[in-house]
C-alpha cells in the first residue's frame, strides 16, 4: 500500500511541478514580449523625431546654400560683362532607403 501511494504523490507532485513551471514559463514570455514591444515603440518614435529634425536641418542648409549661389549669381552680375543671361542651377538629390523585415 505505502508503494502505490508513494507512486501516486511523486506522480502527481511533477504534474503539479510541471504546470507551475509552464505557468510561469508562460508568463516570463509574455512579460518580454510585451517589454520588447514597449521598447519597438520608444525606438521608433525617437527615430521618428530624429528623422524629423535632420529633414529640418537637410532644409535650412538648402536654404543656405541657395542664399549663397544668389549672392554669387549677383557678383557675376556686378563684376562681369557678358552678352544675354547666364543661369545658376542647384541640384541636391537625397535618397531614403528603409527596409521592414
């Protein structure tokens, strides 16, 4: 008699192990995956606002230099004595490549 009962408590005492464990396995899973989402989200709004602030600052330096080759077209204009127009162009190309996986 003492047998079959020592066999029936250590077998339910390791289902009942085994279920905290899962449990708790369960758990600790779901607290890094909702620690790791948190974070995605804090990660791309700071990038987002980065991405933002060098676009503006990407704009004044347009600006900037367009300001510059204005005032370089006006000396021409000033020094120089040329027959019809002479034309100053500005070409920036900015290219953004993002990849999702």
């Amino acid at each position: 008699m003492k047998e079959r009962f020592k066999k029936r408590f250590k077998k339910k005492h390791l289902n009942l192990f085994a279920k905290y464990f899962l449990v708790i396995t369960m758990v600790i899973f779901i607290c890094f995956a909702v620690l790791g989402c948190s974070l995605l989200l804090f990660v791309s709004n700071y990038w987002r606002s980065e991405k933002t602030s060098l676009l503006k600052e990407n704009a004044l330096q347009v600006a900037s230099t367009t300001a510059d080759l204005l005032g370089a077209a006006k000396k021409i204009e000033e020094e120089m004595e040329y027959p019809g127009q002479i034309k100053v162009n500005l070409i920036r190309e900015t290219k953004c490549v993002e990849y999702a996986k």
